[in-house]
C-alpha cells in the first residue's frame, strides 16, 4: 500500500501509530472488498465549509468547492458525515450531546437508500464501504499530519480511526 512508507516516517503518538497500523492492515487483507465496489464522483473536502444550508429548514442546497473531486469507491469521503456528529476542539474531539439520535438516523436512512437501490447484504457493503472510508481518512489526514504544520491533524486522524468498527471492537 502506498500509504505505508509515510506512516512509518510519521512523528505522531504511539496511538497514533496503532491505529495507522491496525487500519492499514484490515484495508491490505480486505482489498478485494473495496474493489468490489462501485466507483462514484467523491468530492475533496466535505468539511461543514463547503456547504450552502438553507436557513430554516436545515437542508443542504448545494456542495461548493468540487475542483479537488476524483473518482473513488463509495464510501471514500464518508469520513465527513463525523462533522454532523461533533467537532474538533483544542483538546481534541468532542461530540455533539444528540450523536447517539443523529448517527442512528444517518445510519437507518444509509441503510434505507442501500437497501431501496436492491444491495443484497447491507452490512457486508456496509463493511465494503468502511473500508474505503478508510481508505479516505488515511489519504486526507496522513500527508497533513506528515506535513507537520498544524497538530490538530493527527487529533483528526486518531479520532476518525477509533470509530472504525475494527477499533470500536477492542475499546
């Protein structure tokens, strides 16, 4: 994996470390999964930023910034959606008090859409897609955080590797 040579080189936290590696190595031995699955337009840097909100009903009315979109799996950028649970602080992330009730919404609705569009074993594309989000954490936050100008990116990237499910099983 290309990403491996520049986490080995990277001056971050030993947990920091451990999540890179226990993340690269579920990715490395469920490759074909994220192959498996279909290609879509993901765009950049879907931070709150980039979003025109409309102000009384809450729905979004447009996504601006597309000039950084590429081709990649779904679920690439999927990372993203954290921002509608919670927020980085100074001391790092803090979630919403309503992100149990807002996750479990996004999720029933993912879900829904999932199931509507005929995907036989919604968990199993589910899993496909963690995967590839991933697969998009480590290729947004890992050339910041080697970057070194700013630490708040490896609070971003340890943060958005403990939700992953393989981490979440041994919290």
């Amino acid at each position: 994996m290309r990403l491996r040579p520049t986490t080995a080189t990277l001056a971050c936290e030993a947990r920091c470390k451990v999540l890179l590696e226990n993340t690269l190595t579920v990715i490395e031995s469920n490759s074909n999964l994220v192959d498996a699955l279909p290609t879509v337009l993901a765009h950049g840097d879907l931070t709150p930023f980039n979003y025109l909100v409309e102000r009384t009903s809450g729905r979004i009315t447009a996504v601006l910034d597309w000039d950084g979109a590429t081709v990649q799996r779904v679920g690439y950028n999927l990372h993203f959606v954290e921002h509608l649970f919670g927020s980085m602080t100074l001391d790092g992330w803090e979630d919403y008090p309503e992100r149990e009730a807002i996750e479990g919404k996004f999720c029933s609705t993912l879900c829904g859409h999932l199931s509507a569009q005929g995907i036989d074993g919604v968990s199993a594309f589910l899993f496909s897609m963690e995967l590839s989000k991933a697969l998009g954490i480590l290729e947004y936050y890992v050339p910041r955080v080697a970057n070194g100008a700013v630490d708040v990116w490896e609070k971003f990237l340890v943060a958005f590797l403990q939700r992953l499910s393989w981490e979440n099983a041994q919290a």
